[in-house]
C-alpha cells in the first residue's frame, strides 16, 4: 500500500475508531498501520490515571467490534492496543506543543540537506511546522513532511 493510500487509510480508521476509544475514556493518541506479511494496525490510547493490559484488552474489544462491521482493512493483520510508552510517538501538532523542550527522533518523508533522520530538542509549533535545535542550530520541519516522530526518553 502506497503512502497515499495508507494516509487515507489511516484517516478513515481514526474516523471510525475515535468514537469507540473516548467512550470508554481514553483518549486516542494514534494510529500506526504497519503493512507487511504479518501487518499490524496498532493503536495507541492514553489517560490521565495510565494505561494498563487491562485497559488495552477493553479497547481491544470495542475496537475489535467496530471494525469486524466496518472492515477497512483488505489484508490480514493483527490489532495491537498500547500506552504510548517512555518513547512516545507523536502524531499532531498539540502532541509537539505538549512536548516542547523535550528530546525528540524525527524521521522525514523527503530528506532535508540529504538527511533524512534527525534528533533535537523541540523548540516551537505554528501548526503547519515545528522547530528543532540541532546542534545548536534551529531547524523548521513541515509537519507535513515528518514521516514518524518520537520521543527520545532520558533517565
């Protein structure tokens, strides 16, 4: 499945997971389709109080409910349901302003000075771009063009 593809795919199993994940009480951090010979549609889930096994089994079956009915996905996969974890991925651009002055991995669609992977601290958010000191030095980044984006944990 293409990038297209999957973007849109991804936008119609928000659509239709939103509504079954926040009635239960959590909010519905995002979601990862992995597609592969054993593809996986992980979804992560987040609350005030934690996550825990037994908060992702009782996602994991009303998610399970809703998409034996609405059946977007064409190909075998298995359905995981997670916290975010110390290695947070963030998805919007209220996840980066959340995480302003934190550590950040970036992984970018297009490469920018023939780069492709960077770490930073996340400065600032407009909405349409975040801003990374690198080195030192401020990068811009499109939202648009940030492939995978997670938190960089410190201990």
């Amino acid at each position: 499945m293409r990038s297209v593809g999957l973007s849109i795919l991804v936008k119609k199993l928000k659509k239709i997971i939103t509504a079954p994940v926040e009635g239960l009480g959590y909010e519905l951090v995002g979601i990862e389709f992995i597609q592969s010979r054993q593809s996986v549609l992980r979804i992560y889930i987040d609350h005030e109080e934690g996550v825990t096994v037994d908060s992702c089994a009782d996602v994991s079956k009303e998610v399970s409910l809703v998409l034996d009915v609405e059946d977007p996905i064409t190909v075998p996969y298995n359905l995981e349901i997670s916290s975010p974890g110390l290695d947070r991925p963030l998805f919007t651009a209220r996840h980066y302003a959340q995480f302003i002055g934190e550590k950040v991995n970036l992984m970018l669609r297009m490469a920018i000075q023939n780069q492709r992977k960077w770490q930073g601290i996340i400065k600032s958010v407009d909405g349409e771009s975040i801003i990374v000191a690198v080195n030192q030095k401020d990068e811009v980044f499109a939202l648009s063009n940030i492939q995978k984006a997670n938190l960089v944990p410190h201990f």
